[in-house]
C-alpha cells in the first residue's frame, strides 16, 4: 500500500537532511510503530504521506500512486483516504464532541443523512456515544483523544496516521487509545504511528521502524522500543 | 487543559478583534465608495451641464454700434451693405452653421431687462448701449475658429465672441474638483484593500484551528476560503448600500431640494445617472474587496 523508494528530504534551512534514504515497504492492513528521538525524523515522514510537504529525492508512493506527482487541486481527494490524529487532538473547542466529529464530513460535503449515521457510528467505536453533547473542555485527554480518534475514522479511510497520539496522556488511558487504534486496525485500516512511548510499543508487539538522524536503523516485526534484538 | 484554555481566550480575541475589523471594513467602504461615487456624480453632472449648455451655446459676431471702441469699428457704425456681406460669409460657411439669427440692440435690450429684472444695473443700460449682433448655432461648437476667421477682419464687425469659452472656465472649474473627489476616493479605495487584506489574515489567523483540520480532512481549497470571502464580500455590500443610500441623499437633499431651486438656469444630474452610478460603486465595492480578500486567502491558506 506504501511504498518508500530511495527518499530523501533536506531542508534549506538546516544542514542535516530531515530523511535520508529511507527504503520501506508497508502492505495494506498493517500496523507499525514509528520510533526514534526527537528530530530521528518521524514527523517528517508522516507529514510527507500527508502530501504537506514534498521528498527532495526518491518517491513516495500510496496505492501506487507518486504522491508528489498529485496536482494541488487533487489534494485534497486524496488527504480524504487518510485519518491523521495528533499529541494535541486538534479538536475545535467551541464545538461539542458530536460536532466535531460530523465537521470532518461536512467540511467535504457528505450528505446529512450519511453524516448523522456515519457521525453515531464512530462514536460507538470510540466508546464515547454517552458523551456526544459535551465539549472537548469538559472531557479528559483520553476522551478528546477518542474524539479525535473518531473524526480521523468517521470516513472510513484505509489509513490512519497518529503522531504521538498518546503524548499527552498517563499509562492506563494510552493503553486504552492503544486498544481503540487496535481494533481500528483489525478492521483492516493500516495504521501508521510515531511515537516516544516505549511502555505502548513493548505491549503491543508490532512492526517497529526506527528512525535516527533521519536514517532507518530498524525494521523488525512484533518489536519491542529500545533495542534491537 | 491550559492549552485549550489558551485556544479557547485566543479565539475569543479573535473574534472581538474580528467584529471591530468587520465594522471597519464596512464603514471604510461605505466612506470611500460614498466618495467614488460623488466623484462619478460631480463628472455625470457636467457631462450633463456640457449636453445643456453646448446645446445652447452660440458664436456671437457683434456689430459695430454708436458705443463700439473706435478702434474696432474705424468706420462707426454698420451700414446695411456690410449687415448683408457679414451674414452672406456666415451662410456661406454651409452645413458648419445649424442656425444664424440676427439681434437687433432693441432685441438685446429686451434679452436684458429681463435677465436682470430686479437689478439697479437695469437704469444705466439703454439699448444704444448694446451692440446688434448675429448669432451663430454651430453644428459643431468646436468649429469656432473658422466662423472667426471669415468675419473677424471684416469691417463692421467689432468682435466675435465664443461663449464656449466661458463656459470652459466654469467646468475646467469644476473638472478640477471632480478629479480631486476622484483622487481621494481611489485613495480611499485603496486604503479599502489594504484594510481587508489585513483584516483577511487577522481572521485566517485566528481561525488557523479549523482550518488546518480542514484541510487535514481533505476539505477543498474553495470550500475553506470561500467563508473569508464571503465575509468580506458582505462587508463590503453592507458598506456599498450605506453609500448607496448616501448617493440618494446627496441628490434627495443637497441636488433636488438645494441646488435645483436655487440654479433654475441649468440642468441637474438625473435619476437615471445616479441610480448608473449607484450600481457602479456598488459593484466596484464588492468586487474589490471580494477579490482582496481571494488573494490573501488564498497566499494564507495554502495547501
């Protein structure tokens, strides 16, 4: 489903390249663990599978398609197949947790009738249907996470990208987030997730891919956060 | 939790400075198309001045008279014969001359006691004082020079005189005010953009939230700038019928109630040309701000 060919990224700015040469292939249905320190280069290669920013050199390629090959306009289609969670839930505070899920299908047009089902079936996946009336500022950093969690599911993508989704979260509600992308993930969705959280990655024994100075030093299916064995 | 506490105070800022941005906008607008569209009246206004008094305007060849400055007229007063050769070279300028009619000083008295009915001067004038005159009606007023050349020099003639050229004076007069209102309204125009291009990234700013997340979701480029323009499309509309309605009072108030009584000798700008230029200012409003506020969205909202 993701194809890494040769990529590279520099940035004007710095000396050191962000990526260098990542080669990496991740089938559909996937789960995988992106680790590495801070500035190993995560964020920058899941900013670009979301087309925010572009390879230097070498291809990133999503369902055989080049990604720095689609047109502007062309976007934004396709952001559509990727649901992109983040440390700081990216919620809108003015707005109860129903609608900030339904605004993810509103804002690309999807009919009423398919968002209000749509919209009830996420948060029944998430957990939080009880709590469909409240604003982000009266749940806690679980609960908005969850909501985040169901805005990036709610259109069914076959990808979800989550950075650093449980940063901002204590141990047990992190394992909690983690069982939640876990059953997202048996669905068939391929998740993709970068993180510090070495308790989260040893639990759940996956595909880990480590990063170090923008060079990948790992790829080890069902591994653990710290070394590699 | 202080994070969103943070979000929630900055978006509250956001709108307060928002609405006083939006009153801005709207009375900005309001002030510099009212100005624009003065301008565009003062103009429709000679444009009909022009129409009223080119259309009346004649070449007035005045004939030696017992008053005339005897260096004009050596020879005193006209005689018939000359009478006869001045008005056969008039004719004979052909097509160029709509009309010619002559005045006699008692016609040129009787022109004169009644444009100034109610005035002393009226005791000192007697109609030897007045010259007799032909009166030419040009085709074209421009043609002046030609009716000067051919009678000019001729004797019993004193002078020919363009009233063209008066009245020049009074709308070079009022050109000179019409380009003036012009000059500060495209300022103000201007003055409009830069309010709305700022007013624009205020507001992109402040909502940067929702629209990151729309363009996470993979909402279109048109649909998360269309709102800003909207915004800014209403805010200028709001301002364009405010100097709508300030265009009408000028013509209810100042055109209709106080210029039109008190000039009665001349036209006065119409309905139908206030309600052009209405429509003019109006749409000039919402195209600029509209289109100021595409660009700067679209420079701030990049994909």
């Amino acid at each position: 489903m993701i194809r890494f060919e040769g990529v590279s990224k520099s940035y004007a700015r710095k000396n050191a390249a962000a990526l260098t040469d990542i080669d990496l292939s991740i089938d559909g249905g996937e789960f995988v663990f992106l680790v590495g320190a801070s500035g190993s280069g995560k964020s920058t290669f899941l900013r670009l599978l979301l087309c925010e920013e572009k390879a230097t050199s070498g291809k990133v390629i999503v369902n055989d398609k080049d990604v720095a090959k689609i047109r502007r306009w062309k976007v934004p289609a396709y952001r559509r197949q990727i649901g992109a969670v983040f440390q700081d839930f990216r919620l809108l505070p003015e707005k109860n947790v129903e609608q900030n899920v339904a605004f993810a299908l509103e804002v690309i047009g999807e009919p009423r009738a398919k968002v209000k089902t749509a919209v009830a079936d996420a948060l029944e996946i998430v957990g939080l249907a009880d709590l469909s009336q409240r604003r982000p500022g009266q749940l806690s950093g679980g609960e908005q996470q969850r909501v985040a969690i169901a805005r990036a599911f709610v259109n069914k993508p076959p990808l979800i990208i989550a950075d650093e989704p449980t940063g901002n979260l204590d141990p047990t509600t992190s394992l909690d987030i983690m069982r939640l992308l876990d059953r997202i993930n048996r669905t068939g969705t391929t998740v993709i997730m970068a993180t510090h959280d070495a308790a989260v990655v040893d639990q759940m024994r996956k595909r880990v891919v480590e990063l170090d100075a923008g060079r990948m030093v790992r790829d080890q299916v069902r591994g653990v956060y710290g070394y590699a064995g | 939790m202080r994070r969103l506490m943070l979000a929630l105070a900055e978006m509250w800022h956001g709108l307060r400075r928002n609405l006083t941005m939006t009153i801005a906008v709207i009375l900005t607008v309001a002030i510099s198309l009212t100005l624009f569209g003065t301008g565009l009246l003062v103009r429709a206004q000679v444009d009909a001045m022009k129409d009223y008094w080119y259309d009346r305007v004649e070449v007035s060849v005045f004939l030696c008279g017992k008053a005339s400055d005897p260096k004009a007229c050596p020879g005193g007063p006209v005689t018939d014969a000359q009478r006869a050769e001045i008005k056969a070279k008039i004719v004979a300028l052909g097509p160029k001359v709509q009309d010619v009619y002559y005045e006699s000083s008692q016609q040129a008295y009787d022109h004169f006691k009644q444009q100034f009915k109610n005035s002393p001067i009226l005791n000192n004038v007697t109609a030897d004082a007045l010259p007799e005159s032909f009166r030419v009606k040009l085709a074209n007023p421009e043609d002046f020079a030609q009716v000067a050349a051919a009678v000019a020099t001729s004797p019993g003639v004193e002078q020919v005189q363009d009233q063209r050229k008066l009245l020049e004076k009074f709308f070079k007069l009022l050109g000179g005010l019409q380009a003036i209102a012009l000059g500060i309204a495209i300022a103000m125009l201007l003055v409009t953009v830069l309010l709305v291009v700022n007013t624009m990234r205020v507001a992109a700013y402040s909502r940067r939230n929702a629209t990151g997340i729309m363009k996470l979701v993979g909402a279109s480029n048109f649909y998360i700038r269309l709102p800003f323009v909207l915004e800014a499309v209403v805010a200028a509309g709001i301002g364009g019928l405010l100097a709508v309605g300030a265009l009408a009072a000028e013509k209810v108030f100042l055109v209709d109630q106080i210029l039109q009584p008190a000039f009665r000798f001349t036209a006065f700008v119409g309905w139908q040309a206030v309600v052009e230029v209405m429509i003019i200012v109006f749409l000039t409003g919402v195209i600029l701000a509209g289109g100021a506020a595409w660009l700067t969205v679209r420079r701030y909202l990049r994909v």
